[in-house]
C-alpha cells in the first residue's frame, strides 16, 4: 500500500517537473523570438555541465549561429531560467551604456544574512551596488593607482629570483604568474607580505587559489539556490560562499585595522583606503586614519572585509591569466617580442634602468601588444546583465522582461571577421593611435562597459603591464613543445585557463 502510494508521487512529482521545464523552455517560442531548442532541464548548458566546453566557447558558438541568421539577438535557457544572447553592437551599447538603467545587475546569489561574502560588488544589485560602488571607485583612480605601483614594483624582486630558478627547464609560466599577482594583490588589497613567491604553500595561495573553480557541484548548487525562495535560503542558513575563506580572511583584517588604526600605520595600499572608508566614509590622499565628524556613509569592518576579498578574488587570476597569453603570443611572434623589447630597453634607460609608473605609460607598443593579445584572448570572455525593469527592444515589438538575463559574447565580438579581419591573427598594430579609432563603439570589451565596467581596469592594466614588461626587459620568451596548440581551455574555470598549461623557455639576457 505504502510502496504504491509513494510510486504515485514520485510519478505525479516527475510529471510536474516534466511540465515545468515544458512551460518554461516554451518561453521565447511564445513571444515570438527566434530560439535554439533547449535540452530537457539543462536548458542550452547542458555542455558546461557535462565539462565538454567552456561557457564562452558555447555562446561563441550560439553568438554566431543567431547572427548568421541575420538576428540581432537570440533566446536561449540556462536550466530555466531566460536567456537572450546579443550580437548587435548598437544593442549592446544601449544595455551597457544608454540604457543601463534596464541592466544595472548581474546574475547572482545574494544573501549577506546568511553568506556575507555574496554582498561583493561584483554580485551586489541596485541601490546598494550603486552606494558601494561610489564609494569604492575613488581608490582606483590613476593617482591612487600610482601610489600603489612602488608597492607592486618591490615584487619583481622575489619575482626574478623565483623565475631564475628556472632558466634550465620548462616554465610553466601560468603558474608563476599566479604567485607573483598574489603577492601583489595580497599586498596591496591587504597590506600584507604573502611571500607565495618564496612559499607557494602558504595559505593566500595555497587554500583558496581555486574560488573562481565552476565545479559541476557548483553548477547544481547555483541552480538550486537561484531557483528557490531566499527564505527558504535563509531559513536553513546556506550559502554558496566558501565559509573558510571568510574567517581566514576577516581575522586577515581585522588584525590589520587593528594594529593599524592602534600604531597610526600608513601604507600605500588598497587596505588604508578601506580603513580611511570605514572611519571617515572618504577617501584622502593622505595617511589619516583617524575618525572625524561627517555624515557621509561609512564602510562597516564586515562590509570592507568583502571588498578586499573581493579585490584579492578578482585581482590575480585575471591579470595572471591575461599575461601568460601575452608571453605565448610573444613567444609566437619572436619579431614582435624583439621590437617590444627595443621600446622597452629604451624607456627603461631613460628612467636609469627602473620601471616607473610614467616609463610604462610612455611605452606605446607594450599597450598595444597587451590590447591586441586581450582581445584575441580574453579572459572573461562573456558579460552578463540582468534585466531590471522591462526593456523593449528598439524597432521590434520583443520586451525584455524583469530578470530576463542578457549575455554579452565578448570573445565572440572580438573574434568577428566584421570588426577583426583575419581575427586569428595576432597583430598589435590593430591598436595603434590610428587604426583603433576605426574600432566600433563596444567591439572591444575585455573589461566590460559601462557603469558596472571592471573596477579594477587600471590596477589590472598596470599590474599586466608591469609583468610583461619586467618579463621581457630581462628573459627571451620562447615556446616549449609542452605547450598544447591550439589552446583549449579548462571547462571549470571561470577565469580562462589554458588545459596543460603554457610552457616556455626562458633564456636570461
Ligand atoms: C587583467 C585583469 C582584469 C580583467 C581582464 C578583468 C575583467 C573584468 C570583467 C570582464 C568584468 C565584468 C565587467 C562588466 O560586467 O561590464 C569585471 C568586473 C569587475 N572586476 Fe575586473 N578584471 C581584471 C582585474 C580586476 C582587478 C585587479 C580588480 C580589483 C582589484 C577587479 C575587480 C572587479 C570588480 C569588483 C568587478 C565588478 C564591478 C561592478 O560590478 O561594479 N578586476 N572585471
């Protein structure tokens, strides 16, 4: 009786489910939009979740299958839930830019009651993203940028030592690079030495290297969270955040705003700016710390203990990842790399043989190699917006609904014959003063656009090209046959990562 009983709901259960994705998957149909058939609960990832390609390559793929059809945006689903992939530049500038006021999200859990973590900027939504993210922009301007840049400098000491090691053998450059952003990022995001360089097992590197991992785990437990009731969320007290990271991190900081504030501590870092946050909801171009009357918004520890997480999270994996492909593509074009070279070795001599901040922006080739090799390879290859009020899309009757998410090829866009002829080829001379003017308005990406643009987009400049400049001022970059061409990418992560790993010799000059 029972068994026949329990075969009943879980056939009743099945069906519902059943005609739930049905209901759901008829979506674009319904309005009338052109769509790609979505598989049965998968929606249009089923291949990310089953690890057979990366996120960036399938909507590459869905990217051109819409415009080829000669649409200018196309539906699809991520399990459930709406999707519209965008191919037209003047769309996309409308929700980047004109329109932003439709688009102000991203996709994303959030939940500071029960998972603080998820309150970064780059998951916070609306009001509360606009309010964290005015008070944040003030320490990534160029002067802010600049005072950091001695701080980032001193790690080319360790950085050096640590790759002369391995002038004998192949480098798997990636994973030196990762050591040396960590070292920066730890030291400028929380004033701290982590001296990965000289121990690659301590714990900054060591235990939460791997965040920006999607795991299939992952996957489900993203769909699950953002599929049912926050209350739900809360009441059962989850969270998608990894809860060792924040302890770890917060005695991190509350340890340093501690002996900071108690020894009137100044250092040129992202660490003093928070504090200067938290005490005075300002930031100042001086070393106080000190709390004073004003009545402008104040940063709570919690809420500067997630910022700097977050500056650490989104800090080292880009700019490392961004500079392994330049050094492939250097490695690939020898001559390129001799006259990067010759720029660099005369800026360097004009500054007494030292990197200055101002000697790196007087080298225009090493901007141009670093924008051309972005854009063949960027490493956040796909922007997401979420609608936030309705939307209807400029001469068409399609309206765009609340929630609806909105994905942004960036990869594609910088791969389309139409913007980058010959797009597989690497040529830095696309970036030059005069050709990059032809570049269409939201045809290169690799940071975003808009108000949500990347935060950090001059930190992770001038951290890239520091690395590409100290790299290739004093070692020839050539390619090791470890290295696996064409580079395919691991499926998992979130930031691009090449499967295998890119090797190269390195020969001191
Ligand atoms: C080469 C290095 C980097 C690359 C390629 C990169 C790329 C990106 C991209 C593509 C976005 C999404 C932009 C959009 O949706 O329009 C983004 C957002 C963001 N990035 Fe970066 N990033 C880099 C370095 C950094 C660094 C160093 C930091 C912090 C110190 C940082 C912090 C952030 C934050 C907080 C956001 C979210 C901003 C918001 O929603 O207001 N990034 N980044």
């Amino acid at each position: 009786m029972l068994s026949s009983y329990i075969f009943y709901v879980v056939i009743s259960l099945v069906t519902a489910i059943f005609l739930y994705f049905k209901w759901k998957h008829s979506y674009w149909k319904r309005k009338n939009v052109d769509f790609l058939e979505p598989e049965f609960f998968f929606g249009n990832i089923g291949d990310v979740f089953r690890n057979k390609q990366h996120r960036t390559n399938l909507f590459a793929g869905y990217y051109r299958h819409f415009k080829s059809r000669g649409q200018k945006f196309g539906g699809l689903y991520e399990f459930q839930r709406p999707q519209l992939v965008l191919t037209d530049l003047e769309l996309i500038s409308n929700v980047f830019q004109k329109d932003f006021l439709h688009f102000v999200n991203r996709v994303g859990f959030i939940n500071e009651e029960t998972d603080p973590l998820s309150g970064n900027l780059f998951n916070l939504k609306d009001e509360k993203w606009k309010i964290v993210r005015t008070m944040l922009t003030p320490t990534f301007t160029s002067g802010k940028i600049k005072m950091m840049f001695e701080t980032m400098v001193n790690c080319t000491q360790d950085f050096e030592k640590l790759l002369d090691k391995s002038l004998n053998e192949p480098v798997n450059i990636g994973a030196k690079l990762l050591l040396f952003t960590t070292d920066i990022i730890a030291s400028v995001a929380f004033g701290v030495d982590a001296k990965c360089m000289e121990n690659p097992n301590n714990d900054f590197r060591n235990k939460f290297g791997n965040v920006l991992e999607t795991s299939t785990w992952k996957l489900i437990k993203t769909f699950v969270f953002m599929s049912v009731p926050k209350w739900i969320i809360t009441r059962l007290n989850l969270r998608l955040s990894d809860k060792r990271m924040e302890d770890f991190f917060s005695k991190v900081v509350k340890d340093l705003v501690e002996y900071r504030e108690k020894n009137n501590v100044y250092r040129k870092d992202f660490m003093h700016l928070l504090i200067q946050l938290k005490n005075m909801g300002e930031t100042l171009d001086n070393e106080k710390l000190t709390n004073t009357t004003t009545n402008k918004k104040h940063l709570t520890i919690q809420e500067m203990t997630v910022q700097a997480i977050t500056f650490y999270i989104a800090g080292f994996e880009t700019a490392a990842s961004t500079m392994s492909f330049a050094l492939l593509e250097l490695a690939l074009h020898q001559d390129i790399q001799d006259r990067l070279r010759k720029e660099i070795h005369t800026v360097l001599k004009k500054y007494d043989g030292k990197i200055t901040y101002e000697g790196i922006m007087e080298m225009e080739y090493l901007n141009m190699v670093l924008q051309e090799s972005m854009r063949k390879n960027t490493v956040g290859g796909l922007i997401t917006r979420s609608c936030t009020k309705a939307y209807k899309i400029p001469g068409t009757d399609v309206i765009i609904e609340p929630n609806t998410e909105v994905q942004i090829p960036a990869t594609a866009i910088h791969w389309d014959p139409e913007y980058y002829p010959e797009p597989e080829k690497f040529d830095p001379e696309r970036f030059s003063a005069k050709n990059k003017a032809n570049i269409p308005n939201c045809a290169y990406i690799p940071f975003g656009e808009g108000p949500r643009i990347c935060i950090g987009l001059r930190f992770g400049k001038i951290n890239t090209l520091l690395g590409i400049c100290f790299i290739i001022s004093k070692y020839r970059v050539t390619l090791n046959n470890k290295t696996r061409l064409p580079i395919e990418l691991i499926v998992s992560k979130f930031v691009h990562t090449p499967k295998g790993g890119i090797w190269l010799n390195l020969e001191k000059l």
